[in-house]
C-alpha cells in the first residue's frame, strides 16, 4: 500500500523553514510556506524557484497568515526561535486555526514538548523534533546512514500524530528514532 499523501505547512520561511521546505516537495510532498515577513517569504520563494525547478516547485504555496497556511496541513511544523513565549505564541494560533486533524511539530532542544501541548486542545498531536546543526546542512545520499532525527513524544501522544511525523521524516530521508519527553518522565 503506497503511503499516503502528507500536506504539509511550514510556519517560518527563514533557513530552517526554507530547507524543510526543499527537502519536502524534493519527497513529493505538498507545502505551504509562511513568514510574517513578506521579504522572508520572497527570498524563500526565489530560492525555492532555483532549488526545485519546475518539476517539483508546482508542490510549493506560499502564504501571507498563518490561517491561510494551516486550512489545509496535516501536519504543521513551526520554524519560530526556540523560545518559550515564541513557540506558545505559535501553538496557540496553530490551535485556533488548523483542522482538528493537523498534527503539531516544533523543533525544540530547550522546551518539553509535554509543557507545549498542555496549552492546546490537542495535546496528543503535537510532537518535539530535536533538530542538530547537521540537519541545516543537504542530505548527504551517498552516506552510510541516514541522519537521526529525535522525535520526543508524551504518554498523550497519538499513535496516528507518532506514525505521520515518523512517516515524514522518512520520506525525507532521515532516520526518526522516538523518544519520550525528558521533562515528563522524570515526573513519573
């Protein structure tokens, strides 16, 4: 059975958000970029356009709000500094206008993911990626092994949000490895 299809907005067109971008219309996923900044999102845009080339750039949607680039996302990946008013800030907003089936995502090495989710009414999908400096870097696909990405998962966390981000990060190329969220385990 072929996987299914992943529609994925990125809140965040800086380097992150723009290379997360490349790699997902690279696996044929849909995406849709966004930035407050309407000079991000241009920049993102035009090296998206000499990135990608034809074949793949149809994949790729820009938008101006953040409403307009979760409407139709399954899954949501914010881009925003890993601080912990910026991510509730964006947490609260993805909650109030994504469909209820969108899954949450946050690159996070300082924040508990358990902390995150408990501000949302869906506090099973939202999961933590500890991205490293190497993911900055392209996929090297002549390496022995692929890169591991952490995906940090709560005790409330969905199988179905845990199966769509793993699903993900493989299409990628990466080597997703669940772990649990340090900051709620050592409260067990």
């Amino acid at each position: 059975m072929p996987p299914l299809p992943i529609t994925v907005a990125i809140i965040g067109a800086g380097p992150l958000g723009r290379r997360l971008a490349f790699h997902a219309a690279r696996a044929g996923l849909r995406v849709t970029l966004e930035d407050v900044m309407p000079t991000n999102l241009r920049h993102a845009e035009e090296a998206l356009r000499q990135q990608l080339g034809p074949e793949a750039m149809p994949l790729v949607s820009f938008a101006a709000t953040v409403e307009d680039a979760v409407r139709l996302a399954d899954l949501a990946i914010d881009c925003v500094p890993d601080e912990l008013e910026s991510k509730l800030e964006i947490f609260c907003l993805l909650d109030r206008m994504a469909p209820p089936r969108t899954v949450f995502a946050t690159p996070t090495t300082n924040l508990s993911i358990a902390d995150l989710a408990s501000c949302t009414y869906r506090a099973g999908q939202c999961i933590g990626i500890a991205i490293q400096a190497e993911f900055l870097s392209p996929i090297n696909s002549s390496a022995q092994q692929p890169i591991r990405i952490p995906i940090r998962v709560t005790s409330k966390t969905t199988p179905e949000a845990q199966a769509l981000v793993v699903d993900f990060w493989e299409r990628l190329g990466y080597q997703p490895a669940v772990e649990f969220d340090a900051a709620e385990a050592q409260l067990r």
